[in-house]
C-alpha cells in the first residue's frame, strides 16, 4: 500500500485524482477566515473566489514523495495523521488519589500517583473535574497509553506555583556560558517516559549538562540492529543487511552520519555549489546534532526488505554508515486533554535565562498528543524535544508573554500541530526579553503548522538547519524576532514550504522565503516588504525556490497543503 507501485500506474492514479477536481480545492477543507486580533486582514484577492491551482501543485502530484521544493507530509503527526486519539478505556479519577479541585489544595502528588497507578495497569485515562487544581510540583506522564484528561480547556485548570529551576534545579547548557536550559527545554506537564526522564533529571542535578534526545545523555546508548543498503529519497521500503531483528510494529531508529566533507549537511541543504561552497566546519552546534537519527515504525519486513510507514526523508548512501538501530525506550499513545495550565503570574525572565514557567513537553514521544489545552502566564509554551510523529491540537497559547511559545527542536520529526493559536499578549514585554513563535530547529524535518492564528510572534526558523517543514494555513501579526546561534549554521535547509499565508501587518521577514531557503517554496501569501530583522541567505548562488501566486489572499486551492497531501495520500494508498 505503500510506494511499490510501478510507474504507469501511478500516473492513471494522478490523471484520476485531477478528473474527479481534487485538485481544484475539492481535497482540502475549507477553514473559516481568521484575523488577528485588532490587525485587521489582507484584503481577499478577486481570485480567492474561484480559487488559482499553481503549477508548483500539478507537479507535486506527479512526484509526490521525491518533489524538489515541496515536502511530503501527507503522514504527520498522531497514527501517521489520524484523526482520532485512542484514549485508554479504563478510567481513574484523580480525585480518588487525594486532588482537589479548591484551588488552594496542593494536588500534583495526588495526580501523579493516580497517572502512576494507571501506567502500572497498562494503561488508563486519568479524569480531573471542573474546578482549579493548585500543583506545586510538575505533572509526569511516564507510561504508554496514559492520559490526563480535563472537563475542558475552559472547565478544568492546573494552577502551577512553581517553576523547573525550583523544582528539579539549575539546568546549564552543554554548550557553554550562562544561559539557562529551561530557555527551551522541559515542562511543567512533561510527557515524556519514565527512565528517559530519570536520567535527565539526574544528570541536571549533577550538573553534567545531557543531550536530550533518542540515545541518551552521551548520546551512546543505542546499538545496531542492521545495517542498511543505498535507497532515494521518498522510498518507502529499503534493503538491509540482516533483517532477523526486525519486527512489523517494531519502533527504530534510522541512523545517518556525517563524513568529513559534511556531504550528508548538504544534502540536507539541497545539495550543489551553494552547499557545496558554504564552510560547515567551525560550525559546532551544528555539527553536534549529527548524527540524524530518525525514529519510524516498521509497516512489514520480507526476507531483506524493510517498509516503513512514511516515506525516506533523505537519501541513504553507504558514505553516511546508515544503520537502523536501537534507542532509548519511547513513550507511546499517551496525551493530554481538556484543561488549562496556568502559571503564576511573574516578569518575562531576560533572554535565555528562563526558570522554567514552561507549558507541555514531549519529549521521546512517538504517537503521542496534546488536544484542547490551553497554557498561560508561561515562559514557554508546547514543546517537542526529541519528539516524533505527534499531534498538538486544539492548543492556545495566551497570558504575560512567553520566549517559545511552541518549540521544535533536537531533532523532532514528522509531528503535526494543528488549530492552534498564539494570543497577543497581555502586557509590555519587559526590556531584555525575546518573543520567537513557532520555532523549529535542530535538524528537525517534516513538521506542520496547520490552521493556525498567531496574533504575535514569527515563523522561527532558529538555525541548526532544519529541512522539510511545512506553514500553512497561517493568519499572523509578523512581529517576532527569529534566533539561533551562529555556530548551529544555517537558518533553512531544502524544502521548507510556506503555503497560504496571511500577513496582516505585511512585514516579509521569515514569510517570504524564496529568496532565503534553498529549494523551497513560497505559495499563496499576500503582498509583504522588508523591515524589521532582516535575513541574507547562507547560501550563495541560485537557491532553486520557487514563488507563485505572490500578492494574492487566499486564492490557492488547495487552500491547505497538509490536508490535501493527506487526501492524496489516501487515494495513492486505496490503489496501491
């Protein structure tokens, strides 16, 4: 059901998707227009009404898992994009373990055992009423198939009195100086699973500053399972050397490193002279990040042949070593839902020395989500940190102000955050602080940002060269500031796509990417000029990125490129 399908086939499934209309707008679902609050919205264009397909999207169609600029993301998030979350059906109420919905009684021990108690049964859905639980500790979510469920976002909330510093202490960054780690790291609801979350808290007590991510502190907890044979870009299946401990369902880890000509970075870029001229080596962040691991579930394994159940992010090449290994254990089909995280209200901290009022973490996490959850008064709002194939929906950042309000990075991929929105906020930035929006960083690649209204912040790309992410669908008041330090490289690698984009205050910076991103594409975005922070590419020469149906409001069809990659997807699959 997957790519295994020849060549003529796969054309009469494209010259059939264009006789039924799909791609005259009838695949994507039309969202109601949103507006930021107060700024007004860009005029529609008289196209809007009929709607405009780009040539950039009949072209898509024909290669839709191996596209130049565009990246497939018809698979993201939850279940490869799966509408609907599997709660657990045994229920445990949290007031059964001692909470108490006064407002004054500290609960987070009674709601951590009670979430304890379910992981140790298997499973369960822990339920808290409508009413204000005080937690004066952070709320953990440690076991598979374990959720936290509220009356709703406005019924139930979690009033939090402290932050991480307090809680679990100062937390340094590996690469040096004073910042601190809670900046971009850790939440006061934390999924993320148990003894993943033991070493880390450990390590940051002892003061070894960790890596975060799918092998470890030392990054050195994983082994080899196989190796792997040379495979393209947008394959679903590749050979391997020994398949014996491979299992359908099974979840690994694909392993690609660098060589020392840092071919595997430039192929993330895109790949030819600007890469290929561009100096990669005094750039350590960066550099550290490799190797790119990817986590992906097994779909079948035959004799030596192994599918996954989304498609190669990248080329594999035996330059790279690439290795589908082991990882630390993963926290699965565990979520939040319905409810309110408020922090006590304190000053924006100065930049980069957060204390860790932060919102919702997942970290480790494949097959996890976050529906209908608010988060106010905090330092940084949702965030996946090593997070893969995960789904935020329904989510509202609002209150004082925050650094992140949602937050990609140490290699998180293929996650999906949808119906989202970013209130402005409700006082004064304080002098020092910074404000980015919707981060993504840290190689991370195949993420989305679906449906969206951003009434401050940016489209954060925060060096570290992430590749293949997708905005769209987007209302935004552009007045963030993106960030990254210099020696995490590059702003963008290949394919990054922002489609159907509305701009109401008309500032391009980080909207208006075809002259930024190598090997991407601008589709659907309203009439912007520079001012404000104002990026040069990193890369020399011709960046091969597209721009269509610039100055026009809504008039792409379709209107929403994830979902329609998804309704493609589904057709492709029915046929295969």
């Amino acid at each position: 059901m997957y790519l295994n399908i020849g060549r003529r086939w796969k054309v009469a499934a494209v010259r059939d998707i264009s006789r039924r209309g799909v791609l005259g707008g009838a695949i994507a679902v039309s969202a109601a227009t949103i507006t930021g609050a107060g700024a007004g919205t860009a005029a529609a264009a008289p196209s809007a009404v009929r709607g405009e397909v780009p040539d950039i999207w009949r072209e898509f169609t024909k290669n839709p898992f191996g596209h130049p600029q565009i990246p497939f993301i018809g698979r993201a998030g939850y279940r490869t994009g799966r509408a609907r979350f599997e709660r657990p059906g045994r229920v445990v109420r949290a007031e059964s373990y001692g909470a108490v919905a006064d407002g004054t009684t500290d609960s987070a021990p009674a709601i951590n055992r009670a979430l304890a108690a379910a992981g140790r049964a298997g499973g369960g859905t822990v339920l808290l009423g409508r009413g204000t639980y005080r937690i004066d500790d952070l709320i953990r979510i440690g076991h598979d198939r374990v959720v936290l469920k509220g009356a709703g976002s406005d019924r139930t909330k979690l009033y939090a009195t402290k932050n991480l510093t307090e809680l679990i202490g100062v937390y340094g960054s590996r690469y040096g100086g004073d910042k601190s780690s809670w900046s971009w790291a850790g939440g006061l609801i934390w999924l993320c699973p148990e003894d993943r979350f033991r070493t880390l808290t450990d390590a940051i007590r002892a003061k070894a500053w960790p890596f975060e991510g799918w092998t470890g502190n030392k990054r050195d907890e994983w082994r080899t399972l196989t190796t792997v044979g040379p495979a393209v870009r947008g394959s679903w299946s590749v050979e391997v050397a020994d398949a014996s401990r491979l299992r359908k369902g099974d979840l690994v880890l694909l392993r690609l490193a660098d060589d020392a000509d840092h071919t595997l970075l430039e192929h993330m870029a895109g790949g030819g002279p600007g890469p290929e001229a561009y100096y990669w080596d005094d750039k350590t962040k960066l550099t550290s990040y490799v190797p790119y691991e990817w986590p992906v579930r097994i779909a079948s394994v035959r004799r030596n042949k192994v599918t996954f159940e989304r498609p190669l992010p990248l080329d594999v090449r035996p330059e790279w070593d690439p290795r589908i290994t082991t990882h630390v254990t993963a926290l699965t089909e565990a979520g939040v839902e319905g409810l309110t995280l408020e922090a006590v209200e304190t000053p924006q901290s100065p930049h980069l020395l957060d204390k860790g009022y932060n919102g919702v973490a997942l970290q480790c996490t494949y097959d996890c989500w976050v529906d209908d959850v608010t988060v106010r008064n905090v330092d940084n709002g949702f965030g996946f940190i090593a997070s893969s194939a995960s789904t935020l929906r329904r989510t509202r950042v609002g209150g004082r102000g925050e650094h992140h309000p949602y937050y990609c990075r140490e290699g998180s991929h293929d996650n999906l955050v949808e119906d989202f929105t970013l209130e402005r906020r409700t006082v004064a930035a304080p002098s020092g602080t910074q404000l980015h929006g919707i981060n993504v960083e840290g190689l991370s690649s195949h993420n989305v940002w679906s449906r969206g209204r951003m009434e401050m912040g940016t489209f954060d790309s925060h060096r570290g060269m992430p590749f293949a992410n997708v905005r769209t669908d987007i209302t935004i008041v552009n007045d963030g500031q993106h960030g990254g330090d210099a020696s995490a490289g590059p702003l963008f690698g290949a394919r990054f796509t922002h489609w159907n984009i509305r701009v109401t205050n008309e500032r391009a910076g980080l909207m208006k990417i075809d002259g930024l991103a190598p090997f991407s594409a601008t589709v659907g975005i309203n009439t912007v000029r520079e001012f404000g922070q104002i990026d040069v590419p990193d890369f020399t020469g011709d960046l091969h990125s597209r721009l269509e149906l610039y100055g026009t409001t809504d008039a792409v069809r379709p209107r929403n490129l994830h979902e329609a990659q998804q309704a493609l997807q589904a057709r492709l699959s029915a046929r295969g």
